[in-house]
C-alpha cells in the first residue's frame, strides 16, 4: 500500500472520529440544555447568580439542575449561600448588578447563612411565625438594605427566583407571609406517596398572566399530560411550605398556576385538592419580579419540563422579552400512566 494511501485512511478515520465526537457532544448539550430556548438573544447577555445551600447534597442537586437549565448562558456565578454577603451579591458582576439572583434553598435554614433571610428564633421560638419588615422576624428596612440580600434585591429591582420546599420561607418578608411552617400533618414530607403517580403538580396554565411565553406553558407542552400533571419521581423533602399572608394586599398580589396534590390509596383521599399547597408562585409590583419554586425540581419526574420551569421563570425574572419560535418542537415527554 502506498504511502499516500494509508495516509488518506488515516485522515478519513480521524475526520470519522472527530465527527462522532462532535456527534456525542452535540446529543449531550441538548439533553443537559433546557429543551425551548426562545430567548436566545439573551442568553451571552443576562447576568444571574446563583446562591445555594449545600445542606446534606440537597441544594447542591438542585443547584446542579438550575445550571443545566441555564447552561445556553454564558453569564451564570454561583456561591454558597453560607458565605455570601449583599456585599458579595454587589461584586459579582462589577460594575452592573445581577438581573436575577436564584436562591437555592434544599431545607435547614442554618446552611442558607446569615444573609439570605433574618429572623431571631430565641426571640419568637420555633413557630415560624413572620409578617411584614419591622414585625416578628422581619428585618428593619435601614438594616436590610445594607445586609439582607433578598430584601436588597427588591430595592435594587433584582429579581428572585426562590427554589425549593422552603422557599416561602425565604420570601416572606417582601411577598407578606404569614405563619409560614412545613411538615403539614397531611401532606407531610410526601413519602406516604410511595407510588410514582400519587404525587404531583397541578400546573394551570389557564392561570398564567405573565402572557408569552409563560411561566409553565412550555412545561405542559413538554409534560404532553392530558390532565397537566407535573409528577414527582422522588418524593423526599417534596413537601412545599404552606403560609397565610399579613394582609389582603399581599395576597392579590401573588398568583398561583401550580399547586401539589397526593393521592393516598390506602385512605382512598386526594390531599391538596383545594389547592393550599401552592408549588409556583409569581410576584410582579413596583418594576420588581420573582418567582417561588415551591418545590425541589430535582425530584421532578420528567426533568426537561422541570429544567423549562427554570429557565422560564428565570428569563421573565430579567424582564426579557423573548421571540416566539418560528418552529416549534417537543421532546416526548414521559407520561406516568
């Protein structure tokens, strides 16, 4: 065999392998990305931090699960909540401010630090009870302004995507919570759902006034279920908070479009029909946006409408203001029957 033979194979098995690898890295991008990236224009430009707590790999799951959704974007930092001051918030993208700061917080308040959220419970105990700044547990607005990071993003008009089972808890001095407390006695951590479709999110998307393309409009596009059902596959630390509010205000203020419900087969009961486990939540007053994932979407069963959710309330979060896709396709979604 000539030289320039066997020179030419060896250029076409390299150019063969060379394209299986960009095949590869081309299947595993768009499985770990989010599946609809209608805000493309966006994603080199919009500026999110990301605050978790890593309290026994809970918040680091779902911390790993927001990056994914997000990672089309090239401006994503991230820190651990434990070690994050307003100050550290202020710097992270200097001179500019994050859009968007998403908090992750995967349960145990004492992993999310000091300056995600205050309140003093030798004061007012163990009875989760918080109202508006300058009440029980609130902090007082000069204080907050110089410490409190969400708080802070309110006045500074960042936006806050809240993330996981505690979430309320963490937005109950600016969204008005009241009586926030979890480990409800009927729906308590979920696990007495031991079977995958006995518990899951209601999504209503009939509900959704944030118009295109939606907080979870996308998601039930994806989920592809007849009844708009967003499944848990594990069922720990699912539980949302439950809270009342401090005043009408505050409660109008807030719409719901998702709210978890379990079927017990051994009580032959739905719990959550009446909707008092709200699972996402948005706020949208004074030029100021957030949203609450009142759950843990690492625990989501279909993780591509879960990843969308993140992605969705992230970008309206920033006020971007998306293109409709020209072209529109769904992954098959994995329908729990």
């Amino acid at each position: 065999m000539g030289l320039l033979k066997r020179v030419l194979i060896i250029k076409s098995r390299l150019i063969f392998v060379s394209i299986l690898f960009l095949s590869f890295v081309f299947v595993f991008n768009s499985w770990s990305a989010v599946p609809l990236r209608y805000c493309k224009d966006y994603e080199k430009d919009i500026r999110v931090l990301v605050i978790y707590n890593d309290a026994y790999n809970v918040g680091e799951t779902a911390k790993n699960l927001v990056k994914e959704a997000m990672s089309t974007c090239s401006n994503i930092k991230v820190r651990k909540a434990s070690n994050t001051s307003w100050a550290h918030v202020k710097s992270a993208f200097s001179p500019n401010l994050p859009e968007v700061i998403v908090h992750v917080n995967g349960g145990w308040q004492k992993y999310s630090g000091p300056y995600i959220t205050h309140f003093d419970e030798k004061k007012i105990g163990r009875r989760w009870e918080f109202n508006w700044m300058g009440h029980s547990g609130c902090p007082n607005m000069d204080k907050a302004i110089s410490s409190e990071i969400i708080v802070s993003a309110y006045y500074n008009r960042i936006g806050v995507v809240a993330v996981g089972d505690d979430a309320p808890h963490n937005m109950k001095c600016i969204s008005g919570f009241n009586k926030v407390h979890t480990g409800d006695n009927t729906m308590k951590d979920g696990s007495r759902f031991d079977q995958p479709w006995e518990l899951w999110t209601q999504l209503e998307p009939s509900k959704d006034p944030t118009g295109f393309p939606g907080i979870i409009k996308n998601a039930v596009k994806i989920l592809k279920d007849p009844n708009n059902r967003m499944y848990f596959r594990n069922k720990a630390g699912s539980e949302p908070d439950v809270f009342t509010f401090h005043n009408a205000t505050y409660q109008n203020r807030l719409k719901t479009m998702g709210h978890q419900v379990g079927y017990d087969r051994s009580a032959k009961l739905v719990v959550g029909g009446g909707g008092e486990y709200p699972t996402i939540s948005i706020t949208d007053v004074n030029n100021w946006r957030a949203v609450m994932l009142n759950y843990q979407p690492e625990n989501v069963h279909n993780l591509n409408a879960s990843k969308q959710i993140l992605y969705d309330a992230i970008m309206w979060t920033a006020k971007k203001i998306c293109k409709k896709p020209v072209t529109y396709q769904v992954i098959k979604g994995d329908v729990i029957r």
